[in-house]
C-alpha cells in the first residue's frame, strides 16, 4: 500500500502562505492563443492539482477553501468552454483533483454545485470536433505536446489523437460530478434535490450523458458508469431507510429526518419524472448495455494505439474493467428504477411499469458463478453481472480517512429481484396480473416486445423468479456471513445484510398484496428479513454508525412484534437481540 502524505514540508507550506493559490489562478486567467502563454496556464493548473496531492487532510483542506474562494471553480469553468483544446482538458483536470482529491463540494452552495455541475455535462456532450480542428491547424498544433509529449508531431497525427485526448477529459468531467456527491460528509437529500431543481436542465444533460455511446477511440470510457452512479445517488435512496417496511421512529428522535428525507426524495424522483424523455432514455442507456458485444470492445479496445496513437500500453487488467464499469452502470440504474418503484409508484404509468419489467426481468437471471468460468467470454459475463459498488471518496485514498462508504449499491443479483417484484406488486395493484393477457403492445410501451411482457407475467414464471428471488436473499445473507467472520469486513458485510433485508422486504410486500397467493415459494422470508436486518444493526454497532444501527435494530423489534400471533412469529430471541441492540446504540449516541 503506498504510503500516505504527511503533509506540506517546509518549502510547500511556504509557497502557500506566500499565495501560491491566487498567484497560479492569475496566471491561468490569460487565454491568449500563444504558446507560451498556453504553455503558463497549463502549468499553473497542473501545478494547482500537483500541490493539492501533497497535503494531509488538513492541507488539502486549507487549499482547497483558497481556490475556491479566489474564483478557481468559475476560472476552470469559464477555461472549459472558452479556451484552446488543451487548456479546456486541463481545466476540467483541476476541477476533478479539487472535487476528488480535496474537499471542493464542502464550500459550494446548491446553486454553484450545480453550475458545476451543467458546465461539466455540456463538456461531456460537446463532443471532439472541437479538438480535431484545433490539432489538425497548423497555428495549434503544438498543443499536441501535452498529448505525445514531444515536439513537432505533425497536424495529421495530432488530429487522429485528439478525439481520445478530448475522452480523457470526458471521464474527468463525469468525475468531478460524482466527486460533488461522493464525499465524506454525504450532501442530504434536500441538498441534492435542490440542485436538480435550482435548473432542470441539469436532470436532462444527465440523461443525454447516461445514453452516451462508448467511443471507438476510447472503448474504456467510463462516463456512463460515472454518470449512472451519480444519478443513483441523486435518486437512490439512502442505506439507512428499508423501504417497503414501515417503522415508526418517533420515540428515537429520527422521524422527522426521516420525513424529510423521505419527502425530498420523492421531489427528486417526481422532477425526475416530469422530465418527459427520462425513462425512455433510461431504457436507452439500459439496452445500450445489452447490445454492446464483447468481441467489439475488444477489437476497438486494441485498435486504438494504430487507429488513434494510444500513448499507453494497456494490459488485460485494463480490458477486464470496462465490464467492471459496465455492471456498475447496470446496478446504478437498477437503484435508480426500485427506488421508483417504491417511492412514486402511483406516478408510474402503466406503459411506464411495463417498459420497465424487460429491465427487472432481464437482471433477475440466473447468475454466472466464479467457479464455472471455462472461455474467455464467461469472465466478461461474471464481471458484467456480479459487480456492485462500495465506493470511497477519491480524498480517501489520499489522506487515510476511515467512514462510511457514501455510495453504496447492491449487485444486479440482488437488485434485478428488487426492481422485478415491486413493479409485479404495483401491477397487482392494479389488477393487470389477473387480467387476460395482452393482446396487442401499448403504443406507450419501448424497450420490450409483446412475447416478453407475456411470458414474464404468466404465473409459472413468477413463481420461478420468486424462487430465485427468495433464494437470492439468503445467498447475500450469508455473503455477510463470510465477509464478517472470513474476511473481516463488518462495513461490507453490513452492507450485504442491508440489501438482502431489502429484498426480503419487498417479497413480503408482495406476498401481503397477492394476500398469499405465491406463499409457497416465499417459504421463511419475514425471518429472512429479520436476521438480516438484525445482523446489519450488529455490523453498524461495530464500525460506529450507531444511528444507522437504531434505525435497524428499531425496524426489526416493531416488524416482529407485527407477526406475533401469526403463522409467521418469530422467535422471543431475536426481539431481545434486537432491543439490545438498539439500547446499546441509543446509549452510544448519547455520549457522542
């Protein structure tokens, strides 16, 4: 592991009182087309994210409140849009070292956070012609320096690079979106649904980066999974709440953040809705990930040093993470529907909820395991489908700070089921699972085809996927077993126990709604929710996050106690555990 920075030494931290910040931002404030003027800018910028990497926290603290309070985000901004190709690139490479490496998010107010962040969309979509004139002109071809650095590389090999170049800075811009919410003191639901609603266009411009098409030039571009994440922590709820369980928290003093929560939350999604091309482009972005061929990515992925004069040799580490990248989207995006699901779901059309089932369905398949990888392509199918997302602030990694993970997303095994079994819950509602089946697709329908809405409504397969569904919730169940007492990670086993706990929960409201129905195939899962959400409560009381724990351990007690007298009761035990479990964060909470 390398080592971490142990601060500003004595040369660093005398250029930070003599005002280095403010002297480099002057210095970048000169966009003349010259090249020693460009040459200056571009060093200053880079010297600004070079200096940031230097610091402890504490540092990166101080340098960060002077960028921003000297003008550095509007300067970067106005130099992404206005300047010559390579000084815009630049530009967008201190905002994400700001936004990422320091703490940038934590002096921006919601109407900033969010300029930032549709300046960032607009560079994303601007696209690369831009670049490739700029290299291919001969009065601008130096610039191509920063790309092959050497000098005299001619306008036609300058031109071939740039669309990649320009890609480069796409992910940087993606970044520096995610990195405004991915942080260590988290933005709270009403901040970040007030950023969306300071301009809505900002919901749009998100959209148009989700259905983004990966580029030939730069077949590893990770903009999409960026993107989708970022959404999902706009959109996705929070970990702490098990939506389709109601727990009364007014005795614990959390119902009113709650509430708000809750209700900010629903604001989100309800702006999310009224946009009117969200979920078709949603589907879009969905399918794109479907149709892409494995055995494309690969050739486009090798082209690139003869087509494009890729500088960097890349291994197959390098290959094997866009599938990464590519199950991360689908888990993104898959957080993003169950929290329609449950938090709008009489805002769902009709159309809307049988668009969606060729998602949950789709991601509710049986999952291809570790041990059975045979040929090249089964290692891109594990990674494809498998993949969930535990992420850290990229500040994190360079200062050492120990918290909770502030996005947290369960894989497409466990969410697929979630997103399935709500939307079939919503249709019961509405009495579409007993009626005739369909005898025509409805002109509002995409993304799906008549045969498919008919064989995933068709009871036999229902009752197959519930079985899957209830067998997934103890797989993930034990999962947290074997992270906890195996690998010793109580944070990620929490996190396992929470999502299995979710899934249960939402079975159960499904076997309420279809009033037992289905009972035979959801055989124990109330318990299920009970010991994973009991185990969860444990996992938070070990790691410190003791409201997360009441929240739990309080869930727990009053759902048992709701299945006393019932063919479902549980045993006295697990109440006790629990209640213990919640006086302990109770008391730890009083004495923080």
């Amino acid at each position: 592991m390398a080592s971490l920075p142990s601060g500003f030494d004595y040369f660093s931290k005398a250029a930070y009182e003599a005002g280095v910040v403010k002297a480099f931002l002057e210095i970048a404030k000169d966009t003349r087309a010259n090249e020693d003027v460009v040459y200056n800018t571009i060093t200053a910028l880079n010297g600004l994210g070079t200096f940031l990497g230097l610091g402890n926290k504490t540092d990166r603290l101080a340098l960060t409140k002077q960028f921003a309070e000297y003008g550095g985000v509007r300067l970067c901004t106005e130099v992404s849009s206005d300047a010559l190709c390579i000084p815009r690139h630049v530009a967008v490479i201190c905002l994400r070292a700001f936004a990422g490496d320091g703490y940038l998010a934590e002096f921006l107010s919601v109407e900033q956070t969010s300029d930032l962040m549709i300046a960032a969309c607009r560079y994303i979509l601007a696209g690369p012609s831009f670049f490739i004139e700029q290299m291919n002109d001969p009065e601008t071809t130096f610039q191509s320096f920063f790309g092959f650095n050497r000098h005299g590389v001619s306008p036609s090999d300058a031109a071939r690079y740039a669309p990649r170049y320009y890609a480069m800075g796409q992910e940087n811009a993606a970044r520096v979106i995610h990195a405004l919410l991915c942080r260590r003191n988290p933005p709270s639901q009403r901040f970040k649904t007030d950023v969306l609603k300071h301009d809505s266009e900002l919901v749009d411009l998100l959209m148009e980066c989700l259905s983004f098409v990966r580029p030939d030039w730069y077949p590893e571009s990770d903009v999409v999974s960026l993107t989708s994440e970022s959404l999902s922590m706009f959109l996705g709820g929070t970990v702490y709440v098990v939506n389709g369980i109601d727990v009364d928290l007014s005795s614990e003093g959390l119902a009113e953040e709650y509430k708000e929560d809750r209700e900010a939350l629903k604001e989100a999604l309800l702006l999310f809705l009224s946009r009117s091309t969200t979920i078709s482009t949603l589907i879009i972005a969905w399918l794109n990930l479907e149709q892409e061929k494995w055995q494309t990515i690969k050739r486009n992925f090798y082209a690139t040093k003869t087509k494009y004069l890729a500088q960097a040799t890349y291994e197959l580490e390098e290959f094997l993470d866009i599938f990464q990248h590519r199950g991360n989207s689908r888990a993104a995006m898959l957080r993003i529907v169950a929290a329609l699901a449950v938090i709008v779901p009489s805002e769902l059309s009709d159309d809307t909820l049988l668009s969606l089932l060729h998602i949950g369905s789709s991601a509710s398949q049986k999952l291809f395991p570790m041990n059975a990888i045979r040929q090249e392509s089964d290692q891109y199918d594990y990674l494809d489908h498998n993949f969930e997302v535990f992420r850290m602030p990229l500040s994190a990694q360079g200062t050492g700070e120990q918290f909770d993970a502030p996005n947290q997303i369960a894989p497409e095994g466990i969410l697929g089921p979630t997103v399935l079994v709500r939307l079939l819950t919503i249709l019961h509602q509405r009495g579409k699972l007993a009626a005739a089946p369909l005898k025509k697709l409805p002109v509002g329908v995409s993304g799906t085809t008549l045969p498919e809405i008919r064989s995933i409504l068709k009871e036999d397969t229902i009752r197959r996927f519930l079985l899957l569904a209830k067998a997934r919730t103890t797989e993930r169940r034990e999962a947290g077993h074997t992270r906890y007492k195996k690998d010793r990670e109580p944070d990620f086993a929490g996190f396992a126990y929470y999502s299995a706990a979710e899934l249960a929960a939402a079975l159960v409201a499904f076997d309420e709604e279809t009033e037992g129905k289905w009972n035979n195939c959801l055989k124990d899962v109330r318990m299920e929710v009970v010991m994973s959400l009991g185990n969860a409560a444990e996992m938070a009381l070990g790691v410190k996050q003791e409201k997360k724990a009441l929240y739990y351990a309080t869930t727990v007690v009053q759902f048992a106690e709701k299945l006393k007298g019932t063919e479902y009761a549980v045993g006295d035990d697990y109440l006790v555990k629990n209640r213990r479990r919640a006086e302990r964060a109770r008391a730890a909470i009083k004495q923080s």
